[in-house]
C-alpha cells in the first residue's frame, strides 16, 4: 500500500484532538479507510493543550471541519463545550466524537461503550450481556464507558473492582445519579477474587497487563470457565490476563477491537461511508511504521 493518498480542495476534513496526540492510532485507522474506500478526504491528528480546547472545538466550524474524536485528556472538556449531547455521553459524562451538524452545531456523542460491545459481539457471536454478572476492574474512563454499555445492553449486574474504593463508590454513585438501569456493586480490592464467582463477563479496564506495565494481579480460580475475558489492553495483543484465560479454557476477546468499532459511527457521520472493520485493518493499526 502507498503511504500517499491524494484528496482534492473539496477534501472532507476531520481528525483526533488530543494532548499528546503522537500515539493514537486514530490517524492509520481512519486513514486505511480512506483509502480503502478511496474517499476524497483527511484526518489529522490535531495536538491541543487542555487550556485551548474549547477554544479548538468552537473553532471547528469556521474552519470547515467535519467534526473530530476526542481522546485524553480532553473527552470532558468536549463534554462541557459540544452544544448538544446524545444520550449516551450525557450519561458518560465524556464526549469522543463530535460532529458538525447542517446548522454548524457541534453534536458531541460517546461511542466508546459501542465499540467495547461491537468487538465483544465480532469476537464472541455467541456472547450475550444478559447471560450473567459483569465484573470489571477499574474506575477510570474507559471503565465509565464499560459499565454503562454493559447496563445499557441488558447485564443483570455489574461488580465493579478498583485498587482505590473510593473511586470505585464515586462512580457508582455517578452512575446511579444518571439514572442507569440495573446494580453496580463496588467489591473491595482485597476482595477483588470473590467478584469473579458466578460471574459470566470480566473485563480489565486498568493499564496492567499493558506493555511496560506488571500484569494485573487477579487470580482467576474462582472464575468459571465459560465466562468471556476481555482486556481493553491491546499492547501487547495477548496480556498476560488473557493468556491465563485462555489456558484455563476461557473465551477470551482481546481489546484492539473496541478501539477499530468506536472508530465507525464518526467515520460514517463524517465521509458517509459505513466502514467495516476487518483483520486487515487491525494488523494495519497495531503495526508500528
Ligand atoms: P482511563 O481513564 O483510561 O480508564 P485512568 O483514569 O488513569 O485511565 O484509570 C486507570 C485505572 O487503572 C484506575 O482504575 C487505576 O486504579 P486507581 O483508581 O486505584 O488508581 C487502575 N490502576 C492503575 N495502576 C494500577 C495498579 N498497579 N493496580 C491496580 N489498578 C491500577
């Protein structure tokens, strides 16, 4: 594949706003669809600083911008700056794609907790959220999304484990403020092994297990074997969490999907093109040059 893709003055033009933003993936992903569909248009990786965000997201009109993902550290200044929210980030509290509507109003959505069920769904057809309790470790962000997608897509319940309760009891509360359907229970960390008895999902929201990182330290023996491992890590591919998983006769789903799936609805809002994720893409994602 070349690395020159041409667009034309008429280009449709969107990008990542982040701060760093060297890292994400964001470009190489959009960009392969792009090509793939040879699409007349662009999508930049935009650095901006937390002090200038708003002043970068109103500024997206005027400059003709299609719209933009968000990533850290800017998902809850774009939440407090879009002029309208979808339903899903009200609930998130936390904006990942905007969009620039007819009117030149910025519609701010969350399409995290999709992308976290859709790569469940493509890896496990048979997985289903109803078919028992949730655990999932951590209290960060991409835990918030993980919780209200699991809730939302019909989980019984939701045991939620952080290394720090209080931030695991601030998001609960969170949640049950915003009106979500179903329990959250906060499990203690050095309760962290009981979490996991009779549960049907575990998901791993945490940076353990990341490249660099330690592995989360979770023994699984009191997890039942038909229950579905996810890790929303994706450096390494395979973590150490999985790997355990998958050796004691889990299903297992690895994280790299749920970033290819929140990666649609924007692309489609922006180039009019439902883009399919495929294993091609993803080897083209994780692959560093
Ligand atoms: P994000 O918004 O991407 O989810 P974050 O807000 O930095 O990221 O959250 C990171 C999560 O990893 C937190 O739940 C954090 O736990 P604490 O709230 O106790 O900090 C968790 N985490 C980080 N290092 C950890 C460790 N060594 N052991 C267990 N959990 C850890």
């Amino acid at each position: 594949m070349t690395a020159f893709h041409s667009i034309s003055g008429k280009a449709k033009v969107a990008g990542v706003m982040g701060w760093p933003i060297g890292h994400s993936r964001s470009p190489r992903l959009h960009g392969w669809w792009l090509r793939h569909y040879g699409i007349d248009g662009a999508y930049a990786p935009l650095a901006v600083a937390p002090e200038r965000a708003e002043q970068a997201i109103r500024a997206l009109p005027a400059l003709g911008l299609r719209g933009c993902n968000v990533t850290v550290p800017l998902k809850e200044i774009a939440f407090r700056t879009v002029d309208r929210l979808d339903d899903t980030a009200r609930r998130m509290g936390a904006v990942n794609t905007i969009v620039v509507a007819e009117d030149g109003a910025l519609e701010g959505g969350n399409t995290d907790g999709f992308g976290f069920i859709e790569n469940l769904r493509a890896e496990r057809p048979d997985w289903t959220a109803d078919l028992g309790p949730a655990v999932v470790i951590g209290a960060g962000g991409a835990a918030r999304a993980v919780v209200v997608a699991l809730l939302d897509a019909g989980a019984p319940e939701v045991r939620l484990v952080n290394r720090t309760r209080a931030r695991a009891e601030e998001l609960a509360a969170d949640l049950a403020a915003a009106g979500l359907a179903g329990p959250v229970t906060v499990v203690e960390w050095v309760s962290r092994e009981t979490a996991l008895d009779g549960a049907a999902l575990l998901v791993n929201t945490t940076t353990q297990g990341m490249a660099g990182q330690p592995a989360l330290d979770l023994p699984l023996r009191a997890l039942p074997v038909t229950a579905l491992v996810n890790d929303i890590v994706y450096v390494p591919l395979e973590t150490p969490l999985l790997a355990e998983a998958r050796l004691r006769g889990n299903p297992v789903a690895g994280g790299i999907g749920m970033l290819l799936h929140q990666a649609r609805p924007g692309f489609k809002a922006w180039f009019g093109v439902e883009p399919e994720v495929t294993a091609d893409l993803a080897r083209f994602v994780l692959a560093r040059s």
